[in-house]
C-alpha cells in the first residue's frame, strides 16, 4: 500500500484538530492569559499596565514598569457544548451532550526594568488549545470521536523608551504543540459492514462492524517558532494606544498513525470519507501548518479621576489559510483540500472603577468572529460566533502584592451545518455557552 493511500485522510484529521477553532475564542487563538484581562474580556490589553501579564500581549508596555514584578494565575474553562444530529441515510440519532471538557489555562509572568530605557519580560502561557470528546460508540464517530490539542508558548520580550511618548518592543517565541486524534467507526462501521458481507472476506469486516472499532488514531506533538512585535503612544499619564503584532507560526507536525481498517477495503471505504485503513499497524507521516498573522490596536483612557475606558480590536488574517497541503518523505504530495477561511476580527470595550488604593472593579464585553464559513465547519469543535459578557476585580494588599479574579460568561451562536457526503453525510445542530473563572497573584519587588 502507498504512503499517499495510507496518511491523506489522516493529514486531513490533524490540520482540522489544529486550525479548525481554540477552546473559546474563534479561530485557533486563546485569549486567557490573564485574569484581570478576562475580568474585562480582554480589552485595551495592548494599552493598560495593570499587571505583568499585558507585556506578553504588546512588549512595549515592559517600559511602564519601574520594578521587576511577577503574575501567576490561571483560568478555569466550564464549556457547555451540545450536538444534535442525524444520518442523512438512515436518520439515526447523533445527539450528544457536553462535548468539551472543563480545562485549566495556566499563565506565568515577569517583568524586569533596567533602566528608564531599558526593560525585559518572560512569559509561559497557551496560545492555542481545543479539546472535544465523544463516546467511543457515538454515531457520528467518523467526525467526533475525541480531539485534543495542547500548547505551551515560552516567549522572551524586550523594549526600549525613546522620549516620553513612545515606547517599541520585541519578543520571541517558541511554542510546543501536541496534539492527539481519535475516531470511531459509529454507526456506519456496521452498516458497511452487513452491506459488504458476501462481497469481501469475513476477515475484511474486522476493524468496522463494531461502532468502538477504532478507525483512525493519530498522535503528534513538535517546536514551532515566531515573533512578536509592539509600539506604546502615550499623550500623556492618562492617555495611550498600542498596535501589536504576532507573527505567524508554522507547525512541522510528525505523527504516528494507525487504523483498525483493513486495507484491503481502501479503495472501497476511502470514496465514502473513511480514514486509510492499516490493519491496526502504525505508520508515520507529516504535516506543515502555518498559523496566521494577528494584528491589535489596542487604547486606554482615564476619562475622570476613578472611570478609565479601553478597548481592542484584532484581526486575524485568516484568509492565508486557503488549503491544506500534507507531504510525504520524498516531498511528493499526499493531500490537498480546498479551505477558503476568510479573515476574523474581535472587538471589545470595557472600563475600569478604580474605588481607592486597594480595590479596583472591571468589566467587559467583547464580539468574536468567526473565520470558518458555514460549509467547512466540523462536530470536532463546530466553530461560530461568540459574545463575551465579563466583570472582575483587584484586591492590592499593600503597595506590592495584589490578587486578581475575573469571570466571563460566553455564549456562541447557534448553527446548524451537513458533515460528509453520500451514506457518511450527518446534519447537525450545535449551541455552546461556557463560564470562564480566574484568579492571579501579583508581586511587585
């Protein structure tokens, strides 16, 4: 059997795991990397210097800073995700309740000034992330199955005051990515299973006449590198804008992959969108992704003597992602699809009480868009539109240690889409709201 027989469908589950959409936010982007940002949902990140954690989203703030300061925390994800669907061939049922598991997002700061001019920061976050979980005997398990994909990002940041209105600043990152695919033959495993009976060897039949019959396994994790890049404009103590940059990031991923499929049944069940099958032997493979560009201005205002205001707006440039291309040890192409992703942007506005020295109170409301058009949207995690609705708060202690805590409340639209052509067609209607809870520590040296 040929490599390119053997790893097209397999290239095709990984690039879905990873660019298809993050744990809650659209696209593959995470946005919690802070809990006093999440009190406010996330906006003015590149403009406000409450914390250390705001350096890892525009350098240039490291310059605000006049002692080395620390933030720890993380963010607790509750999602509620339902699935409702059926077979457009037989009308089984493929409903399926909670789909994504609760998650935590850690986040490690720090900030060091040198001089009045001079400054570093260090960051340990997650950029990106998603995680869905089906039943082994789920209906649908050609497309749920389970999806899991995990990240850390290490960045190292520095920057440099020119006068005292403008700040620029630099980092680098590397960012570890593993990722883990599962699939299962549901209920078109048996299906194929009787209609083949007869027609090939009973022996063909193992791997699919079972819906836990696992047909596609695939785990993978690889270093992808990048950089990224901010400008700080203060009109004065009161007044700034920033515009960040982050590059884009490109995943060399390499796989083991295995199928309880028999391969002798390729050139019948591949035409159907059924993983290459390899007799349960594993098999390798390999995969480049390049993850987009992102772009935020970002502006904070404090419009009376306790009142600020701040806001953002990203834009992703998801349209570079136009198809997915898989190679094999001599180059030569295994795969090519067609994706069409158009660009996403976010919005938020929020504003911030600050009631005297020791406590602080915010709140939010942001708008994600979508970059995955209606026709290509999966059950691995049926990307939509979301709004956030946020509110938090600060507790200083003294004039070096403070505690943050913030909550968000998300609540995605509802879309209804058809997965898969032919007797593996399924459609389906999702919904999904989540809670997000986080707290952190900051110290002041």
């Amino acid at each position: 059997m040929s490599q390119k027989t053997l790893f097209k469908k397999t290239a095709l589950a990984i690039a879905v795991a990873i660019v298809s959409t993050s744990a809650w936010s659209a696209g593959f982007q995470l946005n919690e990397f802070s809990s006093s940002g999440l009190g406010r949902a996330y906006s003015g990140e590149g403009a406000i210097a409450d914390d250390a954690g705001n350096a890892s989203r525009n350098p240039a703030l490291i310059t605000m800073f006049d002692r080395p300061t620390f933030s720890i925390g993380a963010v607790y994800i509750d999602p509620d995700v339902n699935v409702t669907g059926n077979s457009a061939l037989t009308g089984q049922s493929a409903n399926q309740d909670n789909i994504a598991p609760t998650a935590w997002v850690p986040n490690v700061h720090f900030v060091m000034p040198i001089n009045d001019q001079f400054g570093w920061g260090a960051s340990v976050t997650s950029n990106y992330g998603l995680a869905t979980e089906f039943n082994d005997s789920y209906g649908a398990g050609i497309y749920g199955g389970k999806t899991d994909l995990e990240t850390l990002n290490l960045n190292l940041s520095g920057a440099y005051r020119l006068d005292n209105n403008w700040s620029f600043g630099v980092g680098f990152d590397a960012v570890y990515a593993r990722a883990k695919i599962e699939r299962y033959a549901g209920s078109l495993g048996p299906l194929l299973s009787r209609q083949l009976t007869g027609r090939v060897p009973p022996s063909y039949l193992n791997g699919i006449n079972e819906p836990d019959d696992q047909i596609a396994y695939l785990k993978g994790d690889e270093w992808g590198f990048g950089w990224n890049a901010g400008i700080l404009y203060e009109l004065d103590k009161n007044n700034r804008w920033g515009l960040t940059y982050r590059s884009e990031v490109k995943i060399d991923f390499e796989g083991d992959y295995k199928s309880s499929i028999n391969p002798a049944l390729n050139s019948i069940l591949g035409s159907m969108g059924l993983p290459s099958g390899t007799g349960g032997r594993t098999e390798s493979g390999s995969l480049s992704l390049h993850l987009p560009e992102m772009w935020e201005v970002s502006g904070y205002n404090l419009v009376a003597p306790q009142w600020a205001v701040h806001y953002s707006l990203t834009y992703t440039s998801w349209s570079q992602f136009q198809e997915l291309k898989a190679t094999g040890s001599n180059d030569q192409t295994l795969f090519y699809k067609e994706e069409s992703f158009k660009d996403a942007y976010r919005i938020a506005l929020g504003t911030t009480y600050y009631y005297d020295k020791n406590w602080t109170f915010r709140t939010g409301i942001a708008f994600d868009d979508s970059p995955v058009p209606a026709n290509k949207r999966s059950i691995s995690i049926p990307d939509q539109d979301r709004l956030w609705l946020s509110a938090g708060m600060s507790y200083a202690f003294n004039d070096d240690a403070s505690i943050d805590v913030g909550a968000s409340y998300m609540h995605g639209q509802k879309v209804s889409f058809t997965e898969g052509e032919g007797a593996a067609a399924y459609n389906f209607t999702s919904e999904g709201k989540a809670w997000l809870f986080g707290t952190n520590f900051n110290y002041a040296f």
